[in-house]
C-alpha cells in the first residue's frame, strides 16, 4: 500500500470525524431543547393540577377558542390531524381552518 493513498484515507477519516462531531453537537442541542420543553410542559401541568385542585377551573375564563388559539400559538396543532404534535413547519392549515370554525 502507498502512503499517499494512506494519508488520503486518514484525511478522508479525518473529514468524516469532523462532520459526526457537527452532528453530535446539533443533536445534543436538540436534547436539550426537548428537556426544556418537557420541563416546561411539566411545570404547566403541574399548575393546572393545583389550580383544579385548589377548585378553580383555570380553563373557564378563556373560551375554547382562546385555548386553542393560545396552544396553538405556542407550537403545537390542534388540528384532528396532527393533534397535540409540535409544529415544526411554520403555519398549519388544517389548524388555521379548524380555529375559524370554532
Ligand atoms: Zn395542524
């Protein structure tokens, strides 16, 4: 075997390693999203279930529409496709046509 062709495939290896670190990185940071939001999730779970508890009905005040519209707007569908997903393609129409029916 010639060295060049060596040192070729030790670059090669090289590149290769580089990009899984890339890659490792992103999907590190993508964890760690998806903690802060199950956190986030958690926290606001837990408070809905003190305030039913507490024997207030935090959902009253607001009407469906206002719900929908506020979870909506915090990334999620509410459409009967992709119910409770998180939306990661910017606008949904399923949902926009659902929220106006309400
Ligand atoms: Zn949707």
């Amino acid at each position: 075997m010639d060295k060049q062709s060596l040192f070729v495939q030790v670059a090669n290896l090289e590149e290769r390693i580089g990009e899984l670190y890339v890659e490792l990185g992103t999907l590190k940071q993508k964890i760690q999203d998806l903690i802060e939001e199950n956190l986030r999730l958690q926290r606001e779970n837990e408070r809905f279930k003190e305030e039913s508890l507490e024997g207030k009905t935090p959902l009253e005040p607001r009407s469906a529409q206002e719900n929908l519209l506020r979870i909506y707007r915090e990334g999620f569908h509410i459409c009967n496709v992709k119910y409770g997903s998180l939306r990661t393609e910017g606008e949904c129409l399923f949902c926009l046509s659902f929220i106006q029916k309400t």
